[in-house]
C-alpha cells in the first residue's frame, strides 16, 4: 500500500464511475491537455514508455494500455483491461504513474469492452469558492456533524472532503513516501430524515486529487431544509470511512 516503484516521481488517482456498475470492468481515462505536472515529466522522447497503471494500493500493476499518446497534441487515453473492482457501485480508484526516463514500455494491446470512464482532475480542492470538510472524528456524544456547509436551492456546489488527516502514514518510508492508507473507493448520498436525496446528488462528478481528496457535488434542496451528506470510504487497509456534514439550504430573500 505505497508508492509503485522510486524510479517513477509522479502520479495521480483515476477516479472511475463504477457507480451502479460491475464486478469486472475495462475503464478509459483521458489524460486532461491542461495537466502539465503529466506532460512536462512523462518520458515524451520515448512515447510515454514509462506510463505505469497501478491498482487502488498504488503497488500491484493492471493490465493497462495507452492510446493515442501524442506530446505535442496533448492527447493520450489510458485504457484498463479487466480490472476487479473492489465495489459495483462506488467511485474506485486506479493509480496513474509516470515521471521515469528510459523505462521500456509495460502495455498490453486489447480492445476496451463496455468501458467505465475514469477521470483525473486537475483542480485545486477547496480554491475559488468551493467547499470543503475536514474530515476528523467527531467529539464524544455528539449529536449532529461538527461542519455545516450552506448552499442556495438553485446552487450546485462542488464538496470537498480532505481525508489526508485520517488516512495512516508508515513510520519508516518506503519507496521515499510515506503512504500506508491508500483510497481503495468511495460513495456519498444526501439525506432529509432518512430518506435519500438522489435528486441532490451526480455521482458521476465525483473527483478525486492526491492522495485524501474527494470532491462531490450536491444540488438543488428545498430552501429551509437542512440536509445530511455522507462520504462513505474504503481504505486498501480494510478500514471504513464514514464522514458526515450538514447542508442547510437557505435562499438569500430581498431585504424588507
């Protein structure tokens, strides 16, 4: 549950929409042209030939395959073949890994099936007027979230929730890094006593940056009505993540 390999200085998540989705599934990600931490350090010379996909604990290598790859265009579509999803309804995660020269090429040539997209971000989690939890237990005895977010009923607002206090660190590094917990995959929901929002939620939106930030996206609400959100995730550790935060929707009235 750690870094790939020390020869390779880079990577980022693959966040992939298995959301009502399958046990076995090929996966396509397109590589943003608008990521240049990817296309300044990906070994160019060599067509990308140090491109590695790892599974969720960042170690085990995926069958994986790189189409298109063009430096000059920025075009590249990272593609996974039969890749064992660890939930059939949740964002899983896949690491992308770069940054090595001189490495020979480790893809495998096939033809995606029913392919789930993947996305990597290249967002800055919390900037410009995005919301964001900080994610800690809460105190003993406590009977509502610690963090309330509020929103306007016609807003959309991206949700972020930094993970990176939580997740569990080695006590001597491995590969240089110190990562233990890594993001095996997540799921979030909106609640009104109890009952799913589904209409407040896109769980096709959901984002994931480094290694302990997910963003969500929540929606619509009726104005005067205080809802639940709940970030459910599963470490490679095993460990079950389960974060909460109030959403008061309150539309801003003319002043009398």
């Amino acid at each position: 549950m750690s870094w790939y390999h020390s020869d390779w200085t880079q990577r980022a998540p693959i966040l992939i929409n298995n959301f009502s989705g399958a046990s076995q599934i090929d996966v396509t990600a397109a590589v943003p042209a608008d990521f240049p931490r990817f296309w300044e350090n990906v070994d160019a010379a060599n067509g990308g030939a140090d491109i590695r996909v790892t599974l969720a604990d960042g170690r085990t290598l995926a069958t994986f395959d790189v189409d298109g790859f063009n430096s000059t265009t920025k075009v590249a579509t990272i593609e996974i073949n039969d890749m064992a999803a660890a939930s059939n309804d949740a964002g899983v995660v896949a690491w992308l890994y770069w940054g090595a020269t001189g490495k020979s090429a480790a893809t495998t040539t096939f033809s995606p099936s029913q392919a789930k997209t993947g996305h990597l971000s290249v967002a800055v989690p919390g900037s410009g007027t995005q919301r964001m939890v900080r994610c800690a237990p809460e105190a003993p005895g406590a009977a509502q979230p610690r963090t309330e977010i509020f929103k306007g009923a016609n807003e959309t607002i991206h949700l972020w929730w930094d993970l990176t206090g939580v997740l569990g660190l080695r006590a001597i590094p491995d590969q240089g890094k110190r990562f233990l917990d890594e993001v095996e995959h997540v799921a979030y929901a909106v609640f009104s006593q109890s009952n799913a929002e589904t209409g407040m939620i896109d769980v096709g939106e959901t984002r994931m940056v480094g290694s302990g930030f997910i963003r969500t996206t929540i929606k619509a609400g009726v104005s005067g009505t205080n809802y639940l959100a709940r970030l459910l995730v599963t470490l490679t550790s095993g460990r079950i993540l389960d974060f909460r935060c109030t959403i008061r929707v309150k539309d801003v009235q003319e002043p009398s």
